[in-house]
C-alpha cells in the first residue's frame, strides 16, 4: 500500500473513535468491552489501526513497546505503519503513542483534541508535552490471512 493509503482507507468507525484515557491496552475498561466503540488512548487506537491493515502489534503500553525487541523493532527512520513515541522527555513511561501515516503524516488519538488527528513532525514539536521524539518501532508480525 502507499503511504496514503494508510489515510485513505482508514474506515470512518476509526476516524469516529474517541479520546479516553482510562482505556489502554489491559485496562479493565478494555477487558469488559474491547474494540473501539467506547474510546481509546492513544496506543489502543495506534494498535487497532494496525490491526485493520494487517499487522499483529502487541498489547503494550509505551514504556513496554519501546523496551519490547520481540514483537517489534527500533527503526532509524519511520515509514508508513511504523509506530512513533513522543514526550516531553526521552522517557518512554507515559509516552504518546502514534502511526507514521506518510513522510510528515502521523495518525493519533489525544486529549488535547478528542478524536483522532494528523499532525506533521513539527506540530508534536511544538507542544511541550510531545516535544521529544523517542523513537519508532515496526511491528514484525501480521495477522494470519482471513481463512489462512
């Protein structure tokens, strides 16, 4: 797929998620009712994307992702459906987690805004709350293959 296509063919039922801190990857929230349809943080959207493209990211929070080397790797340069992590420091703990959408492109969910959002590399850089890049991670598993 191109990196537009990461945009283009993102169902509106993703667009429509909303901002809820309170629900993570293994949060009880979560546990109780999975998906999307009551809200997510930013890494339980960043993963369900990736699961709507194919891809098998683990259900980590972002300390765990960036420390993870099984299921996931540190890149140099993101690419399209790449994971990247922002704070206000290089501390992973509480970081912001998001998509690379395209070459200044990054899909997320926050607070800040409430649905999801496409913010270029600059626009993190301006809020001190995602002013650092951490980093970002490719996801190396896939989902199996509908029938597969």
């Amino acid at each position: 797929m191109t990196p537009a296509a990461v945009l283009e063919n993102l169902p509106d039922g993703l667009w429509a998620t909303r901002y809820v801190g309170a629900r993570f990857p293994g949060s009880p929230q979560v546990a109780a009712t999975p998906g999307l349809a009551e809200g997510a943080n930013c890494q339980l959207f960043a993963y369900e994307v990736l699961r709507w493209f194919g891809f098998d990211p683990p259900d980590l929070r972002s300390s765990e992702l960036w420390a993870d080397a099984e299921f996931t790797e540190r890149v140099d340069a993101a690419r399209p459906y790449d994971l990247v992590l922002f704070n206000a420091t290089q501390n992973p703990w509480g970081a912001h987690v998001g998509i690379c959408a395209g070459e200044d492109q990054i899909l997320h969910l926050c607070a800040e805004v409430g649905h999801p959002a496409v913010w270029t590399w600059q626009d993190f850089k301006t809020r001190p709350r995602y002013q650092t890049l951490i980093g970002a991670k490719r996801v190396l598993r896939r989902l199996p293959a509908p029938g597969a």
